[in-house]
C-alpha cells in the first residue's frame, strides 16, 4: 500500500539509473539540443494510446502527451504549463528532474524538457542525513504562482520507510532558472506521520496558504504556509490529518494519496481531491467539500473524510467503452481553471500495457447541489453549440462507476476492475430501453434519466471527442441520487 514507495519497482520496465546529486539552479530547462522532433504539425489522430516508438530519449521531444504522471498544470501567459514525475517508459532515467510540457489548448502538448538538471540537493542531505539513500527520480511535483515568483514544489523519497522530503523550487519563470527555497516537510519512521510526498497548495480568498500532501501511512496532512515564503508558517511543523481511508474489519482497503485542493466562488466551497489505490490498476479519484480550508471536508453522504470510511463521489476510475480495451490507474489529478472553465488532468494507462503513462485531461462540471463531476471522454477543444432533444434520441453507452471496495488490500489491486459502457436506448416517445416504466426529460443541458427502480440520473450533456472511435460524439456525466457517478457516450 506505500505507494510511492513501490514506485519505481511497480512501473515494471523502467529502469532508473544510478544517483544523480548535481544541485538545481543556474540554467533553465534542461534539455539534449541532439533530439529531434518526428513532425512539426499535430494531428489528433497521432495521439496513440501507446508509443513505444517514442520512447527512447532520442526521441523526448515527441513525448507531448506521454511519459505523465502526477500532473501539476497553471495557465500563464499564452501556455498551460504541466510539471510532472521524471518516469520514461522502458528507459533509464536520465535527468532525475521535473519534468515540463505546455500548450495553448491542452490538447497539443510540446515537451519542453525538464525543469533542473539532478536531484534537489536540500532533500537529497535530508535523506542521507537520517541514513537513507534518495530515489533516482523526482516525484508528484506543485505548481503556482504567487505575486511574481513562480514556486515549484517537489517530492523526494527513498528506499527507507517514510524517508522523505517536499522541498520548494523558486523563479521568475516558468521555463526558469529554478533556486533551492528551502524544505516544508520532512518525515521518517521514527515520526507518526503520513509520508511527505505529494504536495498540493491552497491560497484562500483571504490569502492564506495551506500545503495538503501525503501518501500511505497516515492519510492527508494539511499544515499552513507563510505566504511570503512558502514555507511552513511554524518551523518544524508537520500540520495534522484531513482525510483518512476506509478499513474493512481491522485491514486497510487500500492507499489514499494526491492530494489535490481548490476553492470555487461560485460554490463558495474548498474541494479536496483524493487517489484511492494502486496507481497501475484501481487507481481512481474521490472529492469531498467544506465551508474552510481546515475542514471538515465531507462526502456526498455527508461523511467526515478523516473517518475511516470510503468517500464518495468517485469522479474517474478504470474504464472501458465498447471497441477499445480499456483504461486504468486513471488517479493523480490536478485540478485547475481557466475563463471560468475548470479541468481536470491526470495519468491513464492503456489496458493493452499498462506501463504506459498517457496525459488525460478533462473538462469539470457542476451539478445543481454543488459537486464537480468530470467529462467520461478527454478534453478535444470541441466547439460547444446548443444541444437539441432530438439529438438524445438513440443508443447511448452509459457507464456507471460503481466501483466496489473489496476486503484486503492485495486481494483489490491485482485487477482494475474495469467500470464497463452498456447500451442504452432513449426513445423518442420519452421511453428507456424500450420499457415506459423509464423516462427521461431534458432541459437546457440537463438530461434527468428516471430508472424504475427509482433511482434517478441527472447528468449535463455536451459534445465532446470519441478517442474510442476518433470522431465528434455527445457525451454527458453527472451523479444518480445516491452520489455515484454516471458517464455516457452517444
């Protein structure tokens, strides 16, 4: 269940490469002036699911969309910046760095390189300092801006149990030169503490800072920040638990990491953002709210998410549309907006092998009540336009993420469990599956789905991509009266 910990043994043929300790600082992007691109125009046909014939480093300016995990994404200037993990399916590591991509529409991403050139060396002395030896890579990096310094924050961890270190990176760019600014949080086993990966920062309307991270252990922490700094607001602190995870009997059903926070004025609300599990199978997303920065944040259900009780609404899990194997591991996300729009990015792994690490990003929505709820298909930068009723009309694929906890935790990770597309007929006589007993109405982008027995759906429909079949679709996404969630592709 240490999660991070098992990282680099869990993404199977990746071989990471020996210490690098080079300190961060002096150049910006670090990049290998000797890789080409295969093509400089973009076709959204040549995004594959896998790309193993771009994933040597000779080929690194290729990896647009490949190659991402633990996703950190801003908007600033004319780009969307994503600061990531430093993995490469199937190659050493060779930077032990951030990794950075942009675009100016999140759907065509050019990799930029990476942010430092070898380990942060502050996190790097705190590992060896308590006997441990650091991880050839940089994991679950933070990005934000605050007046006119960019901050970066990372993660660094180590072989040893609960060896690890979030570290800040600071410029006056977003392509760099990145300076050491410093630790935030440190923890080792001696200490009873999540484990200090994973970071995710908070400015409150106010303009408070608050820092939620952690991973395994003891769920997530939550400690404030000096806004001057962006270090912590009291030396030493380590902050105290937000959210916890559910346990069946006395066993742990399994991991909760990645932490991601927002406040919506709109909603006049904080939304904390969870991963549930292994991130190459289960790996799925969880949301809970509260009126403060501090909590208590709850469920649908109105649960405390420092219970231990598994939270809903499950916003994306392992899936699987007809005519395509699937994905899974989709978990990590960043959540973050632009022109009043919010979206949703994180990994995904093709079910095919699920050692590649492909960029999904997804458009959010609202409900009535009050919850995000996130687009079942990849954001394409599709041009809205009124919906018709008689566009419904049809078979639809509708997915129902009912992804059930199952006791033990190595008895749940082994299989995604893969939430699968059924068919469904909306008629256009009002019917459901040919049955009267179902109905359904639409009004402006609302599609309520009434089920005979009794359960309600009540989604927001838009047009969107079909990555399955590579054409314009309808898609829509929203809860059932009981919180889960409900996807569907027409």
């Amino acid at each position: 269940m240490k999660k991070k910990l098992l990282l680099i043994a869990a993404l199977g043929s990746m071989v990471m490469a020996c210490e690098k300790n080079s300190t961060p600082g002096g150049t910006g992007i670090q990049v290998d002036t000797t890789a080409t691109a295969s093509t400089d125009t973009f076709n959204i046909l040549d995004i594959k699911d896998t790309y193993a014939d771009l994933a040597d480093y000779s080929h690194w300016r290729d990896w647009g969309p490949y190659n991402l995990h633990d996703p950190s994404i801003m908007y600033t200037g004319d780009y969307y910046y994503c600061y990531s993990t430093d993995v490469a399916y199937g190659q050493d590591i060779q930077r032990s760095s951030i990794m950075v991509r942009r675009s100016k529409d999140l759907v065509d991403w050019e990799y930029q390189g990476w942010a430092v050139d070898g380990l942060p060396s502050q996190a790097v002395q705190y590992i060896k300092d308590n006997g441990g030896t650091p991880f050839d890579g940089v994991w679950a990096p933070y990005i934000m801006k605050v007046g006119n310094q960019y901050r970066l924050y990372y993660s660094l961890s180590s072989p040893t149990p609960k060896l690890s270190a979030i570290g800040l990176l600071t410029s006056t760019s977003p392509d760099g030169p990145w300076t050491e600014s410093g630790l935030v949080v440190t923890s080792k086993e001696s200490i009873q503490m999540t484990n200090a990966i994973d970071p995710t920062v908070l400015v409150t309307p106010s303009g408070d800072q608050y820092m939620y991270y952690g991973s395994a252990w003891d769920g997530i922490y939550i400690l404030q920040l000096d806004p001057a700094t962006g270090l912590p607001k009291k030396a030493n602190d380590k902050g105290v638990r937000i959210a916890a995870r559910g346990w069946t009997g006395n066993t742990v059903n399994g991991n909760i990491e990645g932490p991601e926070i927002i406040y919506n004025q709109e909603q006049q609300k904080y939304y904390l953002f969870i991963s549930y599990d292994w991130l190459e199978t289960k790996y799925n997303v969880r949301v809970g709210r509260s009126d403060s920065p501090t909590g208590p944040f709850v469920d649908y259900n109105g649960v405390n998410m420092n219970e231990k009780s598994d939270n809903i609404p499950m916003l994306e899990a392992p899936y699987k549309f007809m005519g395509h194997a699937g994905w899974q591991g989709t978990a990590h996300c960043s959540v973050f907006k632009n022109n009043g729009v919010y979206y949703m990015a994180n990994q995904g792994r093709p079910v095919v092998n699920k050692y590649f690490m492909d960029m999904m990003v997804r458009r959010v929505f609202w409900t009535d009540d009050g919850w995000p709820v996130v687009s079942p298909e990849r954001y394409a930068n599709i041009e809205q336009s009124t919906i018709t009723k008689d566009e419904l009309t049809g078979q639809w694929e509708r997915i129902v993420l009912g992804y059930q906890v199952v006791p033990g935790y190595g008895d749940q990770q082994t299989s995604p469990d893969l939430q699968e597309s059924v068919y469904m007929k909306v008629g256009a006589d009002g019917s459901i599956d040919d049955d009267s007993a179902n109905s359904w109405t639409f009004s402006g982008n609302q599609l309520t789905l009434n089920w005979s027995d009794g359960t309600t759906d009540k989604v927001i429909v838009s047009r969107g991509y079909d990555w399955e079949n590579h054409k314009k679709c309808l898609v829509f996404t929203g809860l059932n009266n009981q919180g889960t969630a409900i996807w569907g592709k027409k």
